[in-house]
C-alpha cells in the first residue's frame, strides 16, 4: 500500500468533522484514522482547533472532555510539526496565512480547507482542496487498484 498522503487540514474542517457524525468532513477523519491520509500539525493549529471546540455554541454537539479527547487524539496520530516562520500575506484572510505556510515548509502534499478564502486561490506550489475534492479523488485512486493494492 502506498504510503498516507501528508496533508495540512484546516481547523474549520476539523471542527465541522468534530460536531457532525457525516459527510465529506467526518470522511477526512476515517481517512486520518485508517492511516490512508497523514494529518500534520503544528502547535498552533492545534490550540486554534482546541480554542474553537471549547466555545459555548458547541455545546451542544461536542461536550467539553470530548473536544479535549478529540484533540489530543488528533496529535497523537499526526505528524507535529514547528509552527511555521511568517510570510508574506498570501490569503485575503491573514489568520489563514499560517497554514499555507504550514503546508508549504512541511512539503505537504495539500492543504484541506472549507473556507473560500483558501479553496479559491491558486498557488503554483500548493493544491487546496475541499474535503469533498479530497474524498472523490482518494475514492478514485482507490478504485485504480487492484485487489492487492497495485494501480491498474
């Protein structure tokens, strides 16, 4: 089998795959658990994700020590990487910065985002994608192989 593509996930991907038991979101988690795609983190990503899963208006899907296990779990599996120096601003977003960098001094294979600030970009040396482009093009990867595992 061929080894996990290593990708930086944005936390607005996290946090939706956090609260919802469905879709392309929570699709990227069974990837990240069944070791088919690598999560790589950094420091700050993770206290952005840790910070966002701890505010009230998630209550009510996601109770506290579980967001807390759903971090930790997340660092555990991933690979943990520096946070990344600070570039130029790249995104219309500048708080986004951060993990263009991240993908970028990772050499991660892509950046997974829902935010249309990323997803709409075009970096030369960076594909950005939705988790519903990550899960079709993973699907149809999988799909090219044969039963042992080898592309057709």
């Amino acid at each position: 089998m061929a080894a996990p593509r290593r990708l930086v996930v944005d936390p607005n991907v996290l946090v939706s795959a956090a609260i919802s038991t469905g879709g392309a979101t929570a699709a990227v988690i069974d990837l990240i658990d069944a070791s088919i795609i690598l999560a790589v983190v950094s420091p700050k990503l993770l206290a952005e994700l840790d910070g966002v899963l701890r505010r009230d208006k998630f209550r009510q899907w996601l109770e506290l020590d579980r967001a807390a296990e759903f971090v930790a779990e997340l660092g555990r599996v991933a690979e943990i990487a520096d946070d990344p120096d600070q570039t130029r601003p790249v995104s219309p977003d500048p708080d986004d910065d951060y993990l263009i960098a991240l993908a970028r001094s990772t050499r991660a294979d892509a950046l997974v985002s829902g935010d249309s600030d990323l997803t709409d970009l075009e970096l030369d040396d960076l594909r950005v994608l939705t988790p519903r482009q990550l899960v079709d093009e993973l699907a149809a990867s999988l799909d090219n192989r044969t039963p042992d595992g080898e592309p057709t």
